[in-house]
C-alpha cells in the first residue's frame, strides 16, 4: 500500500443482541471490513451465543455492560420491552464519546438520552428484514447530542444492509409502517397470489415460484425504471381485458384502504410501544 494511501480504520463495535436483526448486522459489519477482534456481540442464550461467536469468530456471551466498556459503538438490537434494563446494565460502563445505535422499534433518541450519561450520542435506526440479504431498508436520525459523524459512522455499519436513507425523527413511526412492517404485507400479497393459484389449479410449488418472480420482476421494474407504479400497472391493463377485472375486484374489496388502515395500525402501536416502555415499572 502507498504511504499516501488512506488507511481504513474501524471503530470498536458492540453489538447488544444476537437475533435476526443483531445477526444481519453482525455480518455486514464483517463483510464490510471490520476485523473479528473488533466486534462482540451479546446474547442471554448459551447455545444461541456460542452458534454466533462459531459461525463468525467474535466474542460472545460477555455480560452487557462488560462487552460495552471496550466498545466505540454499542448497538441496542434487543426487544423494545428489554431497553431499559439494558440501560441501566450499561449506563455506568459506557466511556465518554460512545455512539450508541439503537434498532429498537418505537423508542425516542430521549428515551436513550434520558437513561444514559448526559451528552451521549444517539442514533435511532429503523430496519428491516431484508437488511438479513443486502435488501434492506433502512431509516436513521439522530439524537440531540449526535453529529454528522456520528451519521456518517452508522452509515458505515449499515454499509452492506441495503438502502440507507435519514429522517427527521418524528417521520420514523411512519417509517416502521411502511418499510419496517412492509415486509409483512408483502409475504402476506405472494401468500395470497399463490394460494388463487391453487385455487384456479396449479400445483403449490408452481404458484409460490410464479407469485415470488412476478413480486420480484416487478420491484425491479419498478425501481429501474423509475416510473409511478399507476403508469406501469396501466401498461399492464388492457381496456376490457384481465387485468383491469381484476384489479376492478381489488378495489371493489377494499384492498387499498385496508393498506392504509394497515400502515396506520402499525404507525399507533410504534407510539405505543415507545409509551409502554417510558411508563414507570410497578413490581
């Protein structure tokens, strides 16, 4: 390497959670070139801890606040319920300047900000599932006390994920009910689409490959091409032909009002979840 050549440094990393969403960023993190010895993730699980630390060679199942201590960054992947006991695990142990990252849905930066030592960054992440392929969607926006830096930073650990884009915090319920939740509504679309072709007589396997391709394709059109979904779905309806009968029959059931009464229903419980969660525990 040339002696002007930038030199790539990676942060320490602490990743607090080894489910789904601790694992996808666990290794893209890797994938993106941060070294095994810079990486820890915890998890409560023995067995779920040691397939982690196996499966990519970083420590496991150091307790929250020891893993946090080494840590520049510490990521809060864990339940929203279990947030404020993590907080208190690690508030004492975090050093001054630490980045903490947290894809807890419907938790406030204050939330953070109020349990850990004054003037800790905080950036509020919202992912989702495909982030587990490098399809993800993700939203981030900071804290009072987080910079440009400290954007840039989560950027990079999000780097392998997908599609990175920021917002202004009070968007991030209306975030979590489109991309967050969306995954959902769309297994739900292919589940139905397979299931009608059955109905009309294909074999099982045929039509969840047809209903997987046909969503496939038509993300890809969608986004390659740039164009308002209203514009394609018209190339795709011929006057008096299958299509518009069909999509007659969609509307005719509600199906689009029932979308937004879905995303809407997913936007009030994110507000209640971050409700539940500030509300004083009674033993």
């Amino acid at each position: 390497m040339s002696e002007d050549a930038p030199r790539t440094t990676h942060p320490a990393l602490t990743i607090l959670g080894g489910g789904v969403m601790g694992e996808a960023l666990l290794a893209g993190v890797l994938a993106s070139g941060w070294a095994v010895d810079d990486v820890a993730v915890t998890e409560p699980f023995a067995v779920r801890a040691n397939e982690l630390s196996s499966r990519y060679g970083v420590r496991a199942a150091d307790g929250n606040a020891k893993a946090s201590r080494r840590a520049d960054v510490v990521v809060i992947a864990v339940k929203p319920k279990d947030v404020g006991a993590v907080l208190a695990e690690i508030s004492g142990a975090l050093r001054p300047g630490t980045l903490v990252v947290s894809i807890a849905a419907g938790l406030p930066c204050a939330f953070y900000e109020q349990r850990l030592p004054a003037g800790t960054p905080v950036v509020r992440v919202m992912p989702n599932t495909p982030a587990v392929i490098g399809q993800g969607a993700s939203a981030i926006s900071p804290g009072t006390h987080a910079d440009e830096g400290h954007l840039a930073l989560t950027e990079r650990i999000l780097a392998t994920s997908g599609l990175v884009v920021r917002a202004d915090e009070k968007d991030l319920d209306a975030v979590t009910a489109i991309s967050g939740s969306g995954p959902a509504y769309v297994f739900y679309v292919v589940d139905a689409m397979a299931e009608a072709g059955v109905l009309l007589g294909l074999t099982r396997a045929r039509a969840r490959e047809l209903a997987v391709q046909t969503v496939l394709g038509s993300a890809a059109l969608l986004a390659e091409t740039g164009e308002h979904p209203v514009i394609l779905r018209e190339r795709v309806s011929s006057p008096g032909g299958t299509t518009v009968a069909a999509v007659r029959e969609l509307d005719a059931h509600g199906v689009r009002a029932a979308f937004l009464a879905a995303a809407e229903a997913a936007r009030d419980r994110s507000r209640q979840l971050a409700a539940e969660a500030a509300a004083p525990q009674h033993g």
